[in-house]
C-alpha cells in the first residue's frame, strides 16, 4: 500500500534512530567515564571535580534513554495507526461490498435487535 508510505517509513525511521540513542546513550556515558579529557577537570571547582565526570556520564545515559524511547515510542505509535487506518478500510470495504441490513435479515431492522431476547 503505497498510500501512506511515506509516514510509514518516517515512522520506521524514528524507531531505528531511537533505538540507535537507546544503545549509543549507555557507550557515550562509557566513554564519557573512561575517557575524560583533563582539561574539563581544571575549569571545575576543586571541590567538584571527582562529581563532574560521573555526573556527566550519568546525564549523557539518561538523555539517551529518554531520547531513544520517546521516538521509539512515537514511531511505534504512528506505525499502529497507519495498520489501524488499513485495517478499517479493509473492513469498510468489506462492509459495502455485502447487502444492506434490511434486505438481508428483515427481522433485523439494525444492530440493537440483535441483544434484545428472543420470544
């Protein structure tokens, strides 16, 4: 269905770029543990420099996570309502295509009759 294929694949390509922060965000905090330069270290107070590094690892993980999932999230949430749109047509076209409801049950004059009881 080439319809909506453009949301479709910009909905693809949130989930893949937020997955791509979800697993960069943790390698970066990593780094940002393992390789910190020692020039950021002297613009810190000298009170705060053994705090500077693991809370900059610390902020860089979560933004990843945070980033990540919310398109993840957003993704997934336009890729369910493109399938929601397709799956209703679908059943739409199904439904015009039958006959009406009056010529096919004439005991049943709409979709009520259906749950009253039977005498």
């Amino acid at each position: 269905m080439a319809r909506f294929g453009f949301v479709r694949a910009w909905a693809r390509s949130q989930v893949a770029v937020g997955i791509l922060f979800m697993v960069l965000g943790p390698v970066a905090a990593g780094a940002a543990l393992l390789w910190w330069p020692a020039e950021l270290f002297a613009r810190a107070p000298a009170e705060w420099r053994g705090f500077v590094q693991p809370l900059a690892a610390l902020a860089v993980l979560l933004l990843g996570i945070v980033i990540g999932s919310r398109l993840v999230l957003r993704g997934q949430l336009l890729l369910m309502l493109v399938e929601m749109r397709r799956s209703l047509a679908r059943i739409d076209r199904r439904l015009r295509r039958g006959a009406p409801m009056e010529e096919a049950h004439p005991d049943r004059r709409d979709a009520t009759t259906r749950l009253l009881p039977r005498r």
